[in-house]
C-alpha cells in the first residue's frame, strides 16, 4: 500500500465507507470504546485517520479542542459534512509525517488507521510524537493474534486485502517492542471477531 493507492481506494470507498464500517459490529465496538470516554474540559483531542468521522459521532465535543486529520479528500469531505455546524478542525494530512509540534495533544485517537497508513511504526511514532507527556493514545484496529502468526488462509488472502486499502497482517507488539521507549501499554482488550479487533490505551513514557 501507498499513500497515491490508498486515496484511489478510499475514494471509492468514501460513499459507501459508513454502511459497512459504521454499523453493526463494527458500530457497536465504536460504541464500547468511546462512549464511555470521559474527556476533561478545555483537552486537545486529534484524531488520526477520521475518515467520515464515525467516532466523532460517539463523543461529546462541549468543551473540547478537536482537530482531525486524513489523506483522503474524499473522506474528509463526508466527515466535514456531518458536522458542519461544529468548531472541530478538519485537515488533510499524512498520519506518517504530521504538521504539528512535539507534545501538543492531550488524547490522540486512531481508529483503523494503523492497518491502513503504509508504514504503521511511523505512524505510531507521530502519534507519540504529538502526545504530551502522560497523555493517552487510544487505538481501534485489527492486528495479528499476540501468540502466533496468521493462519495460512490470511496469508494467502493478505496481498488481495491490501489491495482494498487495508492490512490484516500487522503485529501489535513488534510496534511496541520498537517504541518501548516512548510508551506503556495501559490497556488491550479484545472488542470484536474473537480478539481480532483490539481496544488499545496507551501512555507516553516522559523523555
């Protein structure tokens, strides 16, 4: 995957992306990790990867900074249109390479966003990057079983699921053994298709 392919896909799947990824299951794990969120007021919230912006939805935005980024155009553009009347930032950028300053953000969200950047370690270590210290990192995604490989059928369909603008194949704590420096793991639990889907918390360690 590349940053020019994911744009051609997720143009395509921009008018139909909430039908299939913001509904049932799928609804319903969003609803478990964000719902009950309680953020402080006056906190500066990103979100890496908003795509139309089905975690918004789940949130009380009253007193909160929010700026939420994406590479595709096409996908900002159904997020801005849900909330037009709303003060959130919507920016066009590279989860791989941000534009924002060291240690800016309170709470950094990036829900299916890891599976789907091209280098998921430089994403994560911008998501580090742009959290203050003690602040939270909150993850949705998929990723490989902690314990084992995948099975032989998702190997041999990895490279077609790539193709539709998403990873199956990525390791959770090979990313955290190369940033062990940068964070601790305040939480992983299992939220969705037998463990496949992961709720994920973590804290930046002070430098």
């Amino acid at each position: 995957m590349d940053n020019w392919w994911n744009g051609l896909i997720y143009k395509l799947w921009s008018p139909v992306y909430d039908k299939f990824f913001n509904t049932g299951l799928f609804l319903k794990a969003r609803k478990e990790i964000f719902q009950e969120k309680q953020f402080a007021k006056n906190q500066k919230i990103l979100f890496v990867g908003v795509g139309t912006g089905a975690d918004l939805e789940l949130i009380n935005h009253n007193g909160l900074e929010i700026i939420a980024i994406d590479h595709s155009d096409d996908m900002l553009k159904k997020a801005r249109d849900k909330f037009k009347n709303s003060s959130i930032q919507f920016i066009k950028m590279d989860a791989q390479a941000m534009d924002f300053s060291n240690s800016c953000f309170d709470v950094v969200i990036g829900s299916l966003v890891l599976s789907v950047v091209p280098d998921a370690d430089k994403c994560l270590k911008e998501m580090l990057r742009v959290l203050k210290p003690n602040g939270e990192v909150i993850i949705f995604d998929k990723f490989t079983p902690k314990d084992k490989g995948l099975s032989l059928l998702k190997k041999s369909i990895r490279p077609i699921i790539k193709l539709l603008g998403t990873d199956i194949g990525i390791n959770f704590e090979k990313l955290c053994e190369k940033n062990k420096d940068a964070l601790s793991v305040k939480e992983d639990n299992p939220v969705m298709l037998n463990g496949m889907y992961r709720k994920i918390i973590l804290s930046k360690i002070n430098a």
